[in-house]
C-alpha cells in the first residue's frame, strides 16, 4: 500500500497485516526479479479485511447510488 494515500487518509482502509511500498524492496530491485507494482484503485478491489466500517459504509452507499 502506498503510504498516506486518499483512501487512508480517509479512514476507509488499513494495513490489516499488510506493508507500505517504502518497507519492502522495490519491484525489479532484486536480482533476477521480474514483479511489479499493480496499482488498485477502487476500494471493492481491496481484501476485505483492510476496508474499515467507514469505507463499507462508503461502498454501500455507492451500490445505492448505483442502483438508482
């Protein structure tokens, strides 16, 4: 997870176990390292266990937008 992000900042996510980009090698840094970053941009994207009671209200109220 990218620190300081919107979706953090926000209260909608969080680590849940999970580390920020600047804690971990960099993708291709290792020898022999074919990974990359793949960048997530919706919060229905995300585990469920880093979305907080906030951002599941978020989401609910998205759906309910949605369906009219």
């Amino acid at each position: 997870m990218v620190r300081d992000n919107w979706a953090l900042e926000k209260g909608l996510i969080k680590l849940a176990g999970h580390q920020y980009t600047d804690q971990v090698t960099e993708p291709g840094e290792e020898v022999f390292c074919r990974c990359y970053y793949e960048y997530i941009y919706n919060l229905r994207d995300l585990p469920p266990e880093m979305i907080t009671a906030k951002g599941r209200e978020a989401l609910e109220l998205a759906r309910q937008r949605l369906a009219g």
